[in-house]
C-alpha cells in the first residue's frame, strides 16, 4: 500500500462506507481485548455445559490471543512508548508485571483444565476474568491513550509492526 494509501486508511476523519476505518494502532490492540475476552468466555461456557475437549479448545486459543496480544506490546508498544518518553520505569513496568501474573494464572488454569479440576479452574477463571478486566482498563483508559498521544506520529509504522505475527 502506498504511503498515500495508509495515511488516508489511518485518518481519524476517514470513513469508507459510512464505517470509521482504524484511526489509530492501540485500536489493535483494543481489539485484541474484546477477541481474548471471547475466547476465554467461551471456555468457560463449553467446560460449564460439560464440553471439556472444545473448552480446552477455547482456552488454548484465549491462550494463544493473548501471547500474541503481549508480544505486540512488550515488543512493540512498550520499547517505542519507553523510547518516546524516557519512561522505563512507568505505566510499561506495571503492564509487564501485570503480564506475569497473568502468565501465572493461565498456567495454573490449563493444568486445572487438563487434570479435571473443573471447580478449580472456574475458581482462578474467576480471579483471572477480574484481574484481565482491571488491567485492560488500565491500559485503554491510560496507556494506550498516551501512547496515541507521543506516537501520534507514528500511527501507520506502528500499525504495521503490530500485525508482525498477523498472518
């Protein structure tokens, strides 16, 4: 796509159809949220409707959504928000250990999963569902706008480094 193309597809005045096109690269990122979200509910629907394979299935695909998801942020967003600011110690520092956590418990939960512990696994759903609904806030409601804001510049670049894993 030209240069011409992809700053007309970026304009936050855009719209193609009368649908807005994405404005900006954290609207990726966005996405990403509400995709994981679904997955992981719909593990946890097909476990409590006793359909343990596909919930297994559905959880192994939250899993991998959300590792992507990561990897476009501690590879990209992070460093360029940390470059672009001078903070390696700020909001970026709190989402990566959020990110541990998370990693924890998704762990915990597909072995709670793969063992049969049912009431186990929908006990740390539970914690994780909060614990994914507190962080996402955090980051749509304060990281990602600032990211918008100090890598305004940068929107069609970042959008493609974000798509990296994309295929």
């Amino acid at each position: 796509m030209s240069k011409v193309g992809a700053e007309a597809i970026l304009s936050p005045n855009n719209h193609r159809y009368g649908i807005p096109t994405m404005a900006r690269f954290t609207d990726t990122l966005i996405q990403d949220h509400r995709d994981c979200d679904h997955a992981f509910s719909q593990a946890e629907s097909l476990l409590n409707a006793g359909l343990r394979d596909e919930a297994i299935e559905a959880f192994d695909l939250f899993v991998s959504r959300t590792e992507l998801h990561f990897a476009r942020e501690e590879e990209v967003l992070f460093p360029e928000f940390e470059r672009a600011t001078g903070q390696a110690a700020g909001p970026t520092m709190v989402m990566r250990s959020e990110h541990v956590r998370i990693r924890e418990l998704y762990r915990e939960m597909a072995a709670c999963l793969r063992n049969g512990d049912d009431a186990g696994f929908l006990g740390l759903g539970e914690t994780l569902f909060i614990m994914l609904q507190q962080h996402n806030g955090k980051e749509e409601q304060i990281l990602y706008p600032m990211s918008d804001q100090v890598l305004a510049h940068r929107q069609a670049d970042l959008l493609d480094k974000l798509t990296f894993a994309v295929g």
